[in-house]
C-alpha cells in the first residue's frame, strides 16, 4: 500500500509496526517498552479504544498521557 505513496522510499523507511489487539492503555505501556530500546524519533500509538467499556473519557485521556511521558523518558 506505502509504495504507492509518493512520498515513500523505502530506502528511508525505518519503521516498526506491533499490533497488540485487545490491549487497554495500561497493558500498552508494558508492551512497547522493548520497542522503546532502539531510541525511535517518532512514535505513533492507537490506543484507548478498548479502555471505552470500563473507564470514563478523562481517566481514559490521563492514561493515553501517561504512556505519553513514559514514552518522553
């Protein structure tokens, strides 16, 4: 699908990609911390989702900034 980005080469392409399905906001945080290792320059999450069912929006935004500054360190 990337090749067809105009913008894509993957010459320059250094990106990982791990799909932890199911995962709430605070199992995340363990998960991606032995991708952390490699010192990435940018980090792209999609997270929350499934922290709908048993949290309420602001615990929810709180958690999401906390792996954020986990993250930062």
């Amino acid at each position: 699908m990337v090749e067809n980005c105009p913008m894509y080469s993957p010459m320059k392409a250094r990106s990982m990609s791990r799909i932890f399905q199911g995962t709430t906001v605070d199992v995340m945080s363990d998960y991606m911390m032995p991708s952390l290792h490699i010192k990435p320059t940018e980090v792209i999450l999609y997270v929350g989702t499934n922290n709908v069912k048993s949290a309420e929006p602001r615990e929810i935004a709180e958690r999401i900034a906390n792996l954020g500054l986990k993250i930062q360190n």
